[in-house]
C-alpha cells in the first residue's frame, strides 16, 4: 500500500503532466503548431478560432481559459494591474447542455476536484471557483437573454464556444473585458452563419484582434487517417466540405457573387496608388426612401487593375443634400466620370444646376441581368480588388446578394442593394484600359525569350516582304 508521501507525489505529477498536455487524456499530447500560435497571443483584445469540425478548437479555448484559471499560462502573466483580485473567467456556449460537456470534457479533467467549489442554480452548472486563489469559471449560454445576463459583469476573460445568433452579445461579451484589459476568445465552426459577426470577424482591425483559422486535417488524431476523411467527404457540395474540414464561411444557397476574400480583399491600396495620379470614377445610386449608395473605383495606371476605393451610404432625401455630400465625398480625388442611375432625373437635374454633370446609364432596366453579369466577372475572374476598410457594406452585400426565386435574372430584395447597384453602374461605363506607348508587363524569363523570338521573326519577315517588293518593281522597270 502507497505511503501517504508516495500518494502526494504522485497526485503532484499528474498535476505536472497535466499542466504540460494538450488533451487531459493523453498526458504525451502537445498543442500543434497552430494552437501554439494562439495560445502565444496574450497581446490580441480579441482572438477569433475558426475551424473545422473536430479541428481541436473548443480544446484549445478550454485549455486558455483553464491555464488562465489555474494561472500557469506558459505565455501570459496576470497584469499588475489587477494586483490580488480573484480571476473572473466566462464560459458561453449554446445551451446548459453544451456548457456541462465543455466543463465535463475539456475542463474538469484538468483540475484537482478537492481544490475546486462547484456551484450550481436550479440545476444549472453556475461557476466553479478555485479554492487556492479565488478564481472563478463562470458559466452562461448564449441561445436566450444571454446579453442581460452578462450586463454589469467585469471580467478578466470571455470564451465563446460556438457563434452566437446575435453580434450584440459579441459586443457585449467584448465590453465586459475591456475595464480589465481583459482577452475575449470565440471558437466556432461557421455552420450557421451571421452576417453581422462575420463582418466584424473579417474586418476586425490589428489593434482589436486577430483571426486564427485551423482545419480538421491539421488534428494529430486524423494524422494517418487523412486520405479516408477526405473520400468521406468527397460527395458532399463544395461549401459544406469546405466548411466541416477548413472552417470556410459558408455561402448561403442562391448566392450571386462567388467573392474570394484571400484573392480579392486587401487591407489597404497598393504602396504606388495615387488620389491624384489614378483615373477615378464615381457611381451614385439616389434612393429618396432611404439611404443612397455610392462608391469610387480607381484604375491603376501600370496595368489597368481596378480597385473599389471607397463606397458606402449617404444619409439624406433631398436632390440638393445629395448633390452636395457627393461632392464632398470626391474632393481630392481625380474624377474622370461621374456616373448615376439613369431613372433619377431629378437628381441629374439638380447636378446640372451646380455645373456638375453626370454620366447616366443606358437602357439600365432592360440591361439589368447584363450588369450583373458584368460585376459577376470583376468579382470572380477579372484584376478587380477592394480597399476592406472603406468597403464594409459593399462586402456585405456581395456575400448576402441572392437570386429571386420569382424573376429570373434578378436579385432578391434588390432595392436595398443600393452600393451594389453603383458599382454596376460603374464597371458598365470605365472605358476599357489602354496601355501607354512602350508599357510592357512583368515577364518571366521564357516569356521575354519567346517574345524575342516573334519580334525576330516578324522583323525577318518585314524585311523579307521589302525585298520583295522592290525586286518586283526592278522586274516591271525592266
């Protein structure tokens, strides 16, 4: 029988083992590289994990969160700040019965049941609070009134394991962390998407936080298994492999525009671009019920790349207030065309008074399948790309644009689409790009040989022809 000195050695190196693994059950396993990385950004206010399924993400935002508890994050200290308060540490998923598995699962199996106090109400797990240094685990779902349950709540750390429906107990769950300088993590696999959060997941700026993406295919457990997951997954549509494996966004069903946001989107203009140096063209779509939309798209001027500049919405009713915000929207940018929806002649009108004209399109209603097919192209195919930061709206409703199920080739719910509908106007009337005189693209090697090659040839035969031609006018001269 084991001394009672044997049995506190032992019980403190399965703390030890425990405090080094990955997966309480394998005392051998380490986080990848990828989960490394996470668990290395302690500066982030905001981590987002999307993943695939069983990619090990609700892991390793319950490894954080109890590293945290336990405070012997490898990484992270607790801030001076903070100096001998007890830890508040929240725990969000979908329902009570997802927060038990999380807890019996991913988070009990490393701690010490004697060195813990389980709290519950009405049968609900409620917190679980450290008895060695007064940190608590508290739990909360987010399917009803989560966003009441966590108002006045100040805490040092926020998990969120699975989206949420509403991006307003995002901002809420974000608020409660910022008075502590506190880390709000959210793990999900985007099964159900909302537009709103992805939005701010896409968008989110360097200062507020960083998005972290890992695939199922990355999990050790499936190192040898990868051939027969992915044939297990090779009848399923595109997206929804996309999304069980990678942890894409899923597209919703009817989608219009295909936008590639790796390929396409950038955080910023290129180095060379120039408000005064590019060609710009100003669309306007007026909508006197609402909000009218706008937008600038620039053309660069070494290889005709088009850039969507700038675009949102325009507050305001009135011709003349429209006329004006416009203008002020274009100052300093060297406008070649200003381009407008054809059917609004009252704004057109009130332009003209100003000495402002505008370029209208032609035949719009008839040609409307025409200009969507048009953007279809810059979106998916040709060199077009957007400036993310001045362009929110205008992403949203590429990605939410739907076909109507009542009208073939338009766009369902189309009158709110009012960005979308300048930036067809747009792309319909920039001229076609011409190269300048002596303008030669990047070659490769090859290319350059080969080019050479032809312009040797066609010389040769120039020259050849010549020749011809005079030895011809020798012979009738004779």
């Amino acid at each position: 029988m084991a001394s009672k000195r044997e049995l506190i050695l032992e019980k403190r190196l399965r703390q030890l083992q425990l405090q080094g693994c990955f997966d309480p059950n394998d005392f051998e396993s380490r986080p990848t590289k990828e989960q490394d990385e996470i668990f290395r950004d302690i500066v982030s206010r905001v981590v987002v994990v999307r993943a695939g399924n069983q990619s090990g993400k609700t892991a390793t935002g319950g490894k954080i969160a109890i590293m945290k508890f336990l405070e012997d994050h490898p990484y992270w200290k607790r801030s001076a700040d903070w100096n001998d308060e007890a830890l508040s540490i929240v725990v969000s998923s979908t329902g009570h019965q997802q927060l038990v598995d999380i807890w019996e699962q991913k988070l009990a199996p490393f701690l010490d049941p004697t060195k813990i106090k389980i709290e519950r109400e009405k049968g609900y797990l409620k917190r679980v609070i450290n008895k060695d240094n007064g940190n608590k685990l508290i739990f909360i779902p987010h399917n009803v009134d989560a966003q009441q349950k966590t108002q006045g709540l100040v805490c040092h750390h926020f998990w969120i394991d699975e989206m949420p429906k509403d991006k307003a107990f995002v901002d809420e769950a974000l608020e409660r962390v910022q008075s502590r300088k506190g880390q709000l993590v959210m793990t999900f696999t985007p099964t159900v998407v909302n537009e709103d959060i992805r939005e701010f997941c896409d968008s989110m700026p360097e200062a507020l936080g960083k998005t972290y993406i890992i695939n199922r295919l990355q999990n050790p457990v499936y190192a040898d298994r990868i051939e027969e997951l992915l044939a297990q997954y090779a009848g399923l549509p595109d997206k929804v492999r996309r999304m069980r494996l990678y942890g894409d966004w899923v597209k919703p069903d009817g989608a219009v525009f295909n936008l590639d946001r790796e390929r396409k989107c950038f955080s910023s203009l290129p180095d060379h671009y120039s408000k005064t140096g590019w060609d710009h063209y100003f669309g306007i779509d007026p909508a006197y019920r609402g909000y009218t939309g706008y937008c600038i798209v620039a053309v660069d001027p070494l290889n005709g790349d088009r850039w969507a500049v700038a675009s949102d919405y325009i507050e305001g009713q009135a011709a003349s207030l429209l006329v004006q915000k416009a203008e002020k929207i274009m100052a300093g940018y060297n406008i070649r065309k200003r381009i407008y929806d054809s059917h609004e002649t009252v704004f057109w009108k009130e332009a003209a008074l100003h000495k402002i004209y505008y370029l209208g399109v032609h035949k719009k209603t008839s040609r409307k399948a025409e200009l969507i097919r048009q953007l279809q192209e810059h979106i998916e195919e040709k060199p077009f790309y957007i400036n993310v930061p001045k362009n929110i709206e205008f992403i949203r409703e590429l990605e939410s644009a739907q076909w109507s199920q009542t009208s073939d080739g338009k766009i369902k719910n189309s009158t709110k689409y009012h960005i979308l509908d300048s930036y067809q106007y747009v792309i319909d009337l920039i001229p076609r790009w011409v190269p300048p005189k002596g303008h030669r693209p990047n070659e490769t090697f090859n290319q350059r040989l080969v080019r050479k090659h032809d312009e040797e040839l066609a010389r040769k035969e120039k020259a050849y022809q010549k020749r011809r031609i005079r030895q011809s006018r020798r012979r009738r001269r004779r």
